[in-house]
C-alpha cells in the first residue's frame, strides 16, 4: 500500500520533475478526469506534466479543464515517445496492466526506466509500479486522486480545475452517485470539491445534456434492437457497423446504451455488442446488479475485465457468432442468474 510510501513519494516530487500522465485507451470520464485532475496538482508544483492519451476520446470530456493540452499517442506519436523518454515519473491511471494502455504504448513504457506510479480500483492488478495505489473498492480512480492528494497533506492545493476535473471523473465512474461504489465518503469528498469550486450542476448539464439528435437516434435504434432472455435475468443490445454509419456515430455515442438493458425490471446482466469494423472486433460492455461478476465472465470468455459490476471484453468472430456464443454460455451461469 501507498500509505507507507509517502514520504517518499514527497521527497521524489520536492523538486520539479519530468512527468508524464497515462490514462487507459478509450478513455471516459474518470480516466480523463483523475489526469488533469492529478495534472493540475503537479502544475501547482513547477513538475513539467504531460497528459498522454492512447488515442481519442469522446466530445463530452472536451470541456475539462486543460484538454486541449492533451496529447494523443495514436496521433501525435513521435512528440509522446520523446516526452515518455525524457519523464522521470511516469502516472498510470485508471487502468490495472500496461496492455490497457494499447499495444504500442504497453512496449513503450515496458522500456521506460522512469519511476512508475499505478493508481487504479480495477480487479486484480498487475504489479508492474514502483508505487501501487490499488484498491478496487474505491468508487473511481477521481476518488483516489483526491486521497493521495489528501495523504500528502495537500488538500488546501486543490483549486477549482482540480476540483471541477476530479468531480466529473467521479461522477461519471459511479453513474452519477448510484452505483455500489459510491460510500458517504465519496460523497464527503464530492461536498469538499463543491466547496473548492466544481460547479456540480454546470458538470452534470457539459457532460449528460449535450447529446446530438443523430446519437439520440442511434440510441433508439439500439433500444429497438433490445433483447431479453428472461430465464437467465439477461437482456443485450447489438448495433451493427452499418447502423452506426447510418446514424453518423461518433466516440461515445453508444456510451451508457447498456444501462438501458440493464434498468429493465427483473434483469441482472445486460450486455451491448458494438461492431467496430476498422479494428475488426466486436468491442462489448458488459453490467449487473448485486453478486454476478461481470469481471469473472469478460475475463473468461471474451478476453476482457473490469469491475464485479461492470466490465468490457472484445471479440473477433463476428456480431451474430459473438452473440450466439454469449446465448449458449448463458446455461453455465445458471445458478448466479437465478438470484433475486
Ligand atoms: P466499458 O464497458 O464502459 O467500456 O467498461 C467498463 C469497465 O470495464 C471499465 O472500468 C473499463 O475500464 C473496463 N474494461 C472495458 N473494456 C475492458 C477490456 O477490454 N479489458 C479490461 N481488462 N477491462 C475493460
Ligand atoms: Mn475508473
């Protein structure tokens, strides 16, 4: 555990540092959140930060404080290999093995003999970090951010952009303060963000009310092609490349699509498959309510991980073989989707 390790951690950031900041690719909400929260705080410090994202992500994060500084590894390759060179400390954030980083970037910092930092509430994490603040009953890597800056002793540093950044990736990790994860002192932490300057209602409409009439079509088509499997408390959802197309999808439109299956009455996992034809995968997001472990199940059978709750998996036969192969594992779990 970190606790332990913090003086030392003070002692390696007591003088301005090269350091770069790593969140998981395709990064939502608390990914992006953590690190320009966790940005800004170094910045207080005269550390020379850098955000790095695997690649991009979608339009309803733009509006974070210091996005635009961001770089992207699928684009802007050879200007993060030459920051990634030069860091001595390098953050991982919300993310539990390096390969969550994507192919390329996971060789990369492989090499890199720079001081690792893992900060992630994902299940069984690698042990890849120098330091390793780990702990998958944290309601999200925000939250985290948030404690490491409170064992530092540094509470009084966090200023509005570090607030605002820290409040949307908490808020965005616990379905707006409902999932299980989500304990008073999540919300002891949220009130002192408030007090510290996010504008909670301001956060809430930037990220949940700026939705485009095609994503909103899109999500009705997606909810037409709703199925429900009501012996295995099961419902999913498909959308095909050619239906995306259709209704001009763009990163992070199909974002919480799932949760709609999973709201229906009496269901307690739900998946949602999505085509993605230019990485020639099936890309599924997998929910459930009380003990089923989607975690168990991505990992098991498609390739993936996450959380007890929530989790993601790939694969790559195609949409219908994908789905046939999720009905006939169904059988197996026949007793964990059988609870109440
Ligand atoms: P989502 O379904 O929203 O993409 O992801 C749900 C949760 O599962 C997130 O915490 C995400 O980081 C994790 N996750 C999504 N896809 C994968 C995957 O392919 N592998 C692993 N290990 N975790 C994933
Ligand atoms: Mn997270």
């Amino acid at each position: 555990m970190i606790k332990a390790q913090i003086p030392e951690i003070k002692r390696l950031l007591s003088s301005p540092k090269n350091i770069v900041i790593i969140p998981h690719k395709n990064p939502d909400g608390d990914a992006m959140g953590s690190s320009l929260g966790l940005y800004q705080f170094l910045d207080i410090f005269q550390h020379h930060t850098k955000v790095i994202a695997p690649n991009d992500y979608p339009d309803f994060l733009k509006w974070l404080p210091n996005e635009e500084k961001v770089l992207k590894f699928d684009m802007q390759t050879e200007e993060c290999l030459k920051s990634i060179e030069k860091a001595d400390v390098i953050f991982t954030l919300d993310f539990n093995a390096l390969q969550r980083a994507g192919h390329q970037l996971k060789e990369v910092l492989e090499k890199s003999n720079a001081i690792k930092f893992m900060i992630d509430h994902h299940q069984q994490p690698d042990d890849y970090a120098q330091y390793m603040y780990s702990d998958v009953h944290m309601s999200s890597t925000s939250e985290m951010v948030y404690n490491l800056i409170e064992m530092l002793g540094y509470t009084n540093k966090i200023d509005a952009v570090i607030a605002t950044c820290l409040y949307a990736g908490i808020m965005t990790d616990t379905g707006s303060f409902r999932f299980p994860s989500t304990t008073s002192t999540t919300h002891r932490v949220i009130a002192d963000l408030i007090e510290k300057g996010a504008d909670n209602s301001e956060i809430h409409n930037s990220v949940y009310d700026t939705n485009s009439y095609a994503r909103l079509q899109l999500l009705g088509r997606a909810m037409q092609n709703l199925k429900i499997i009501p012996e295995y408390k099961t419902a999913y959802i498909s959308l095909s490349q050619d239906e995306l197309n259709a209704f001009d999808f763009k990163k992070g439109d199909t974002e919480g699509f799932v949760n709609y299956a999973l709201s229906l009455e009496g269901v307690i996992f739900a998946a949602i498959f999505i085509e993605n034809q230019q990485e020639s995968i099936i890309k599924i997001s997998f929910r459930s309510k009380g003990s089923f472990s989607v975690n168990e199940f991505a990992r098991e059978h498609f390739n993936g991980g996450g959380h007890i709750n929530a989790a993601g998996g790939r694969s790559t036969t195609d949409l219908k073989s994908t789905i046939d192969k999720f009905i006939s594992i169904l059988p197996h779990y026949k007793t964990e989707l059988s609870q109440k």
